[in-house]
C-alpha cells in the first residue's frame, strides 16, 4: 500500500509538522517522507481543495451487534462505515449475543477484526450477560484485552455492584463506562418528560432519571477514588455535577452523542423513530449547553452511540420502535460546524478519548507507522441513505446538511477512500 497524500495541513500537536501543509509518502504502512513536494509515481496519489490530515480518530461508544445480531450489523459492515467516517479506531459495547463477558468472548474480537481496516478494542461487560447482578471476571478480560468495562447500553443499577467494580479497577488503573440512567425513574419514557411529551402523548422520561444517576455514581467514585466515565449526558444539570465533580478532583470523564449536539425534543414531532433514543433527546436548552459544554471542555470527547437497527425495528409505531440510530458516517459533518474550530476538533477525536482509556497515541513522523485520517474541513454536502455503509438504515441525518468531509483513512497497512 503506497499512498502520497498531496498539500495537506498537518494537525497533529505533537508533531514537529503541526499546522504545516506538506505532502506525506506512506509505503507499506509506515510514513516514509513528510516534504514540502514529494514526487512518487508508483503511489496513489490523494489531492482535496483544503486538504487536512491528523492521526487516526477514535470513537469509544459504538455497537457492531456481532456476534448474535449480525442481521442489524456485522463487524465487516461496522468497520466499513467507521472508516468512511474517518475513524481508525473502535471502542464496542459487550451488548452481543453471547454478551462479552468473558476472556473468550474479548479474543474472539480481537481475532475475527483483525483483517479489517479499523482498529476493534472491546468493552468489557461488568455483570454476567449485562444483567446487572454478578460480577464477570474484570481481570481476565483487562488481560485478553478489554480496554474498558461497563454494561453497554445497560445502566448499572445496583449502587453496590457498581462499587465493587469501581475498586476493582482501580487496582488495574482501568476505566468503568457508565450511561446515566435510574430505571426506577425512566421505566416506560419514550421521550424526555415535558410540555412537548405532553401534546404528543407519549410516556415521559424526566431528565431527573439521569442528573440522580449522575449524583449517585459521583458519590461511589468520592468513596472509591477510581475512575468514571459518564457517556450519553444528555442534560444541562447533568454536566454542572460532573464540571463540579472535576473540579473536586475525581478521576471522572465524560462524552456526549453527535445527536444531543444536533436535535432536541421539538424534532419529534413527526414522530420520527429514528429520533427515538436513549437518553432521549431533551430541551433546546440541553442542546445549548452541551454544544458549550464541548466547546469549553468540560465534556472530554464525543461517543458515536452508533446503534444499528433493523427496518421491522424501526418502520413502525412509535411505542414499539426500539431505541438507536446510527451515527459513525455522520459525526465529523455533525460536530464540525458545532465546535467550529479544527484543532480543538482533532483534539477531542484523537487525544482526549485515547488519554481517558491509557491507549498511546500515535504520530505524524518519519517512520511512524501510519495511522491517519484524511479530511477536508469546509465542503458542504447532504447526507443521503444512499451513503449508509452500515447494514441497517436507521439515520435521523438524511436529507441533512453536513459540514466537513473525510476523504479516508490509512490504517494497518491498508488505505480506505470514500467515493
């Protein structure tokens, strides 16, 4: 695999190369010349109006729903969509059939993702098949190669499992992954509780479900002094308690899906099951916060929550429709215009999420090994269901207006291009 990448601004802060535009000769997966004009005939050359090139993003929350529920997608279908969405990188939940919780289920990953373009780092579940109940063996599976442990999609509601799992990573300096919600509160909301739930007739979930979820998984990481990592915050409060827990200096991170950044209850009107999520989608309010809140930096990085769901589970009746959408092709056209600013961009997809679960970092240099994605900053396009790469179809982004294109990735020796 020989690639040339022509005039391309370097965002790679540790790089001697940042913020230069240069041309950059990958052979064979390793960077082999970073110069102001390469000339490699034999290479495939790579050229863009505004072309920008940094290290491999991340994505820490998504679902390839393989093994078990290979017709939602598959690890082939997941890494093909992670990829034209310039992700080098994948942190899968342990939501599977058979569920990850154990050494051979975490091998089984890594082994089946290993002729892909991505990178796969599995999610550990904490509790046997995600029941919440017992405690699966942490250890084993940090050995195999789990880089983090929580429940998924499944919030750990037993304060007491939770604890126990908080001390026991801590020994491991690993990472618990925690989606805020009490189902004592949200058992049966279908979407945020409020004025808008009222006229549409549909269940509540009070946004309370999350902010006490929050509070209490603060109290277990005061008592344990491990470390937490909140994903899916969907609500102003929310993010306040984690700002004031940062600043009382507890190891506790946190993420935010491309979707809360971009829709609120108001889009459900229509009753749009693609819209149909969890946590669900809040106020305005909530959006302005958030959008905020990453801009500032209080919250770390963004986590996909990219969540595949077949047609029967989504063309259907609001009430019956399950919960999820897919998000990896659209993130990178979605935070852009949000966060409007390149580098702080590049910082969340690259640094931040590798800096929260200890992984290295790779570079921009000579003889590096090529981990990389190629984007343009400023092209305008729709996002159309003709590009879903993904195995289901479920995008609340067709027909919406994307900033920012990715032109491809290289990774593992192999070059991926959008068409």
């Amino acid at each position: 695999m020989n690639a040339l990448i022509k005039k391309a601004t370097i965002i790679c802060p540790t790089s001697i190369f940042h913020l230069q535009v240069k041309d950059v000769l990958v052979v064979d997966g390793i960077i082999k010349a970073v110069d102001d004009n390469i000339a490699a005939e034999s290479s495939q050359i790579i050229t863009g109006d505004n072309l920008h090139l940094s290290i491999g993003w991340m994505d820490i929350f998504a679902d390839f729903a393989e093994p078990g529920n290979e017709h939602r997608e598959t690890l082939e279908t997941g890494a093909n969509a992670s990829a034209a969405g310039g992700f080098t990188d994948l942190m899968l939940v342990p939501n599977t059939l058979p569920t990850v919780s154990s050494k051979a289920q975490i091998e089984f990953l890594i082994e089946r993702s290993k002729p892909l373009p991505v990178t796969v780092h599995p999610i550990g579940a904490v509790t046997n098949n995600t029941e919440g109940t017992a405690l699966t063996e942490m250890y084993d599976m940090h050995n195999s190669g789990a880089v983090a442990f929580g429940d998924g999609t499944k919030s750990i509601q037993q304060a007491g499992i939770l604890l126990k799992a908080l001390q026991y990573v801590s020994a491991k300096n690993a990472v618990i992954i925690q989606v805020p919600d009490d189902k004592s509160i949200s058992e049966g909301g279908m979407m945020n509780e409020g004025i808008v739930s009222t006229k549409l007739g549909l269940p509540g979930n009070p946004a309370m479900a999350e902010e006490v979820m929050i509070a209490r998984d603060i109290a277990l990481l005061h008592y344990t002094d491990s470390h937490l990592h909140i994903t899916g915050v969907s609500t102003k409060k929310g993010i306040d308690l984690i700002k004031n827990a940062k600043k009382e200096g507890l190891q506790i991170t946190c993420s935010i899906t491309p979707y809360h950044l971009f829709f609120s209850e108001e889009d459900l009107v229509d009753y749009d099951t693609n819209l149909k999520v969890n946590p669900p989608l809040r106020t305005r309010e909530d959006v302005i916060a958030l959008q905020h809140a990453l801009r500032s930096g209080v919250i770390d990085c963004i986590a996909s929550h990219h969540t595949p769901q077949c047609a029967d589970d989504k063309v259907c009746e609001f009430e019956y429709a399950k919960n999820g959408m897919i998000t990896l092709q659209t993130v990178f056209g979605t935070v852009n215009p949000i966060i409007n600013n390149i580098e702080l961009l590049v910082k969340i997809f690259t640094e931040n999420n590798r800096n929260v679960f200890g992984l290295t970092l790779p570079i921009i240099d000579l003889n590096a090994v090529a981990c990389l994605t190629i984007f343009e900053s400023s092209t305008n396009y729709h996002f159309e269901e003709k590009d879903i790469l993904s195995k289901s179809k479920n995008s609340a982004f067709i027909g919406k207006e994307m900033k920012g294109k990715v032109i491809g990735i290289i990774n593992k020796n192999k070059l991926v291009l959008n068409n």
